[in-house]
C-alpha cells in the first residue's frame, strides 16, 4: 500500500539539523477531534540490533481486538542513538511496514513519545504529521514531565506536565501495574488518546496494538535488540 509523505524531509541529515527538522514540523501538529470512530488500529514498534532496525505493524479491528493485517521490515540504520532523536532511526523503517499492509489503519497507536518530548514531536508525532493520520503515543517510561501518581485503579489517569504546559496523560492500564504515558501524536485529542488506549488493552499493560507489536518485533530483531 502505497502513503503520501507530507513534509518529507531527508533522513541523512546532521543532529543539528535533525532539531531543526522537529523545530519545524512540531507546530504542525493538530490536537482535535477524530472525523469518525475508528474501526481499524495499527500498533507499531521497532528494535535495533547492530545498526539494523526492525519494524513491525499490526492491524486490529474494534471493538473485538481481531488482528486483521500485519508486517514487518528489517533494514539498515543511519542515523546515530540520540535520545530525543529516535524517530530519524526508526520513521523510515515504521513507513517501509506501513507499506506492506493490505488494510490501511484508520488510528496508529505507537511504542513512543507523541508530544509528551522536549521539542513537542516525538515519533509519533512525527509519523503523525509525515502521513497526515490520527496517531497516539503510548510510551512505557516518561521521557519529560511531571505528575502526580494516578489510582491504583484500572482507568485511572494523572496529568502529565511540561512547565505548565499539558502534553499527556499517565495512564493506569491495568490495577496496581506501572502505567504507561499517553500523548498526542496527531489529529487526535489527549481524552480520545486516553480512551482509545484503554479501549485497546485487555489483561496486559499495553494495549493490544502495541503488545502485538512489541512481540512480533522482538521475534524479527531476535536477543540483544536494543529497547
């Protein structure tokens, strides 16, 4: 399945360079309504091993979860391990899966940062804005930010700050487990992200999208993967 890139940039660029590239797409992203609910959701994560990344998507269907699609790409990596920076290592990789899918995914929920970063484009963010596509960040550590601890209770949230600005939620997924940090990436809200979220997760921690993911990259990179 082919994607227009919108605001395609080059990949082999400086790290300077690279921020200028965030500085620049960052004030493109839009935090609004879905235009209909989503039947289709695609959780993507990536590995590297040894200068080579791979990317897995998986396709499930609302409201049961049925995986309906998946793929994976495997490919070298250019651009050096910069915290921060991690989309220049793994959006090219993330798009060459999206392109092997038959079903096109109407969400992407990724193992990332959306706006929850320090320059307010995390990858998913930045896959957000290069496919013009609802896209939600669902990070399993806080990259930036405060907060103060959600209830122990499935479904409980906490605000998560940068300075005073709100950039995501801390998200209790499962009862009395680490929550994972919710955010933006694009054309979405930070309450829909939320909920989608929780829509998504069954009796794990992640949600299904991004566990099935996680799981199918992990068996592609095999041990040794960085996280």
């Amino acid at each position: 399945m082919a994607w227009t890139l919108h605001h395609a940039h080059r990949w082999d660029v400086s790290v300077p360079e690279a921020i200028r590239i965030q500085e620049q797409l960052a004030p493109l992203v839009r935090e609004e309504p879905l235009p209909a609910a989503p039947t289709l959701v695609a959780g993507v994560d990536m590995s590297v091993r040894q200068q080579r990344v791979q990317a897995a998507v998986v396709v499930l269907r609302l409201p049961d979860l049925t995986v309906v699609d998946q793929a994976i790409w495997r490919g070298p990596v250019d651009f050096p391990y910069v915290p921060g920076l991690l989309s220049f290592r793994e959006v090219p990789a993330v798009i060459a899966a999206l392109e092997r899918l038959q079903a096109r995914p109407d969400v992407i929920l990724a193992d990332a940062q959306g706006r929850a970063h320090p320059r307010r484009l995390g990858l998913a963010s930045h896959l957000g804005v290069l496919l013009d596509l609802p896209t939600v960040g669902v990070a399993k550590s806080r990259l930036v930010g405060t907060h103060e601890p959600p209830g122990p209770e499935k479904g409980a949230t906490a605000p998560l700050f940068h300075g005073e600005e709100l950039v995501g939620m801390v998200v209790r997924t499962r009862a009395s487990v680490r929550p994972v940090f919710v955010s933006v990436g694009h054309r979405i809200t930070l309450d829909q992200a939320v909920a989608l979220t929780l829509a998504c997760t069954t009796r794990y921690r992640l949600p299904e999208p991004t566990r099935l993911a996680h799981l199918a990259s992990r068996r592609a990179a095999g041990p040794n993967q960085e996280a």
